[in-house]
C-alpha cells in the first residue's frame, strides 16, 4: 500500500516512536571510530549499523525511521539482505541524508552554507527507487561574536526551503533540519534568539517556496546554553524556553518537531523532551531524532568487536527505550535506572 507523504510524516512521529540519524558521513562515522580505535572500513561500518538495525525489538517498539547515509542505502547486511529491508522488515522507514554537507559562506567569515542542490531531483527519484521515504537536509548555524549574519540564514534558509520543496515533488518527507550550534559560551537566552530568527526565517521561505507543511517534519535544537557557557541552565528552563520559541515561529500544520541531540549527554536529551512532552498540549507532536545521543553507548560497547555485538545492541535498545518513553512523555529517572 503506498502512503501519502503526509501519512509518512505522520509515522515519523506515531506516538513513542522516534528516528535514528544514522546518517554520518564518511568523515563523521571516522570521528566516531576513532574514538574507539576502529578503522573506518566499508565492512566495519556495515557491521555496526546492522547491529543498530538488527537491535528488532527496539526497532519495533521505538524508531519510527532511520536516516542512511548513500553508502548505508545501497549496503547489504553480512547475509546479503539489504540494510534497508531489515529496517523495513521492523516496521521502521528508510530516510536518507541528501545533503552534500556545508560549505564556507562567501564573504561572511566563519560562517558555513549546506550545498547540494544541483542534480537533487535526479538523486530523489533513484532514492525513492531505493525504498526511501524521507530525506534530510541540515543547515549549520554558529553563534559567536558577530554571528550569526542576516545573511547566513537566509542563505541557509533559503536552501532549506528549495530542497524541501524538490523532496515532495519527487515523493519525499522533507525532514527540515535548521541547526543551531551549541559550541560557544553564549548562554541560553541568546540561543532563544536566534533559533527564533532561524525558524522564523525558514517558516518564510519554506511559505515562498510553496511547501505544504503537512508533509514535512522540523528537527531543531532544543533551547540551550553553549557547552563553554558559565550559566548552564537547568533542563526545566531547557523545555520552557524551548517549547516557548517553537509557539512563536512553528506552525500548527506541521505534524511533528524531532529534535537533534546536538552534543547533549545521553539522558540530559531524554530528559529534556521528557519535560516538553509533559508540559502538553502541544500543537505538534515532540519527538527525537538523534545520533549520538542514541548511538554513542552501543558504540562504546560496541568498540568493533564481533563477540561485543550483543551488549551494542542492549546499549542502543535502553536509548531507543527510554526516548521512547519520553516521545510519550513517559520517562522518569527511576525508569531509566531500573531498566540500565
Ligand atoms: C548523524 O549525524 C548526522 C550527519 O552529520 P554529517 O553530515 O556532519 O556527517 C547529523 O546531521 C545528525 O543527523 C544531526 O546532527 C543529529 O545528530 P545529533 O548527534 O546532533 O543528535
């Protein structure tokens, strides 16, 4: 049975569900390696996300979707099934990344813009012959002293908007990733800011482009200090501030918001959309759509080492659990105790 995008949209975020970004790119998925001490070879990038993939009991209870990198999506596990289909198989769906990563911004120093729309029609059309049902386009946004510029975000914005706009005509769910950093030592009050000058900006272009919000999904940070900042501030004040900026610039139509982690320790992401969701009713469903803060434990236990493979995906099944859990506004610390 084929689904409208906007019963995509809506699967991507059914009630306790969220996505896994298992999107990284080759330089990314490296990073992550290192900090293990695996190299970062097809073979050993395809055993770790198989066992991500094959964690089934998470997979059906938790994820809702998963982003693949162009590698991932064109992969087949060890026994020659496609790594798309053993999602596929858990009820989850296939997204993939189109992006092609970001670019230094012409005349706006240290600022980035996300490049990749040339050809983008062609590459949705073969995506979509892969089994994909979403896409992902993630536009990086810094905060520091000058920065960010008008002219940085409208660019990205703009951009943003374009490819949300190819990705429905082709068969796609845009997921709209606007991401405001959180490295710096601006505090809180200041992210507020400008993640409300960017969402603002990106609702308007995606307006201009023609983009039917009913067939997308937001994924933005959440409202937080900068790691380097001296007023950290408590994860109460993270979802009223955060839910606070969504109301003002999110429209109602959009069907779901799933937040990136960003670099948020593990149970401080949980807790966060815990307290969001609690603070109902929402407008639109609150959901997740980490990377690390659903990968960096099975990796760790991972650490590249076939006879590790099942404490990986124990690891990965308590994240994907409790962030369940608080999609439902369900999670508490004692949960998240008794089940580790
Ligand atoms: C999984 O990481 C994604 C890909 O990053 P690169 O294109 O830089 O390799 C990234 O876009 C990710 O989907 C989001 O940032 C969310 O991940 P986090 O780790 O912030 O939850």
């Amino acid at each position: 049975m084929t689904m409208t995008l906007e019963q995509v949209a809506e699967a991507m975020v059914a009630p306790g569900k969220g996505i896994l970004a298992a999107d990284e790119s080759s330089g990314t998925i490296k990073r992550r390696f290192d900090s293990i001490k695996v190299e970062n070879t097809e073979e050993n990038r395809r055993d770790y996300r198989e066992m991500l993939f094959r964690s089934t009991d998470a997979m059906k209870t938790a994820i809702s979707g998963v982003i693949l990198y162009d590698e991932t999506i064109r992969q087949k596990a060890k026994d020659g099934t496609p790594l798309a289909k053993i999602i596929a198989d858990t009820g989850a769906l296939p997204g993939i990344k189109v992006d092609g990563g970001t670019k230094p911004l012409q005349f706006c120093k240290g600022e980035v813009v996300t490049e990749g729309l040339d050809g983008l029609p062609g590459r949705v059309k073969e995506y979509v012959g892969l089994g994909a049902k979403f896409a992902k386009w993630r536009a990086v946004i810094d905060i520091g002293q000058g920065i960010p510029s008008y002219t940085c975000i409208k660019a990205n914005a703009h951009a943003l908007a374009r490819y949300a706009a190819i990705c429905i005509e082709g068969g796609l769910v845009p997921i709209v990733e606007p991401e405001v950093l959180m490295d710096g030592a601006h505090d809180i009050d200041r992210c507020a800011e400008v993640t409300e000058w960017v969402l603002k900006e990106v609702y308007q272009e995606l307006y201009y482009n023609r983009v039917v919000l009913e067939q997308t999904i937001l994924k933005p940070n959440m409202v937080i200090a900068g790691k380097q900042s001296a007023r950290q501030a408590s994860r109460a004040e993270v979802a009223e501030k955060t839910v606070k900026v969504l109301k003002r610039c999110v429209p109602a139509a959009v069907p779901g918001i799933a937040f990136l982690s960003g670099g948020q320790s593990d149970e401080d992401a949980t807790a966060h959309l815990h307290l969001m969701n609690a603070m109902g009713p929402l407008p639109w469903k609150l959901s997740f759509s980490y990377g690390r803060a659903l990968q960096a434990a099975a990796l760790k236990a991972w650490s590249g080492k076939a006879e590790n493979f099942a404490a990986g995906q124990r690891a990965f099944s308590h994240r994907a659990k409790m962030n369940g859990l608080a999609a439902a506004g369900k999670w508490s610390e004692q949960k998240e105790k008794a089940v580790a």
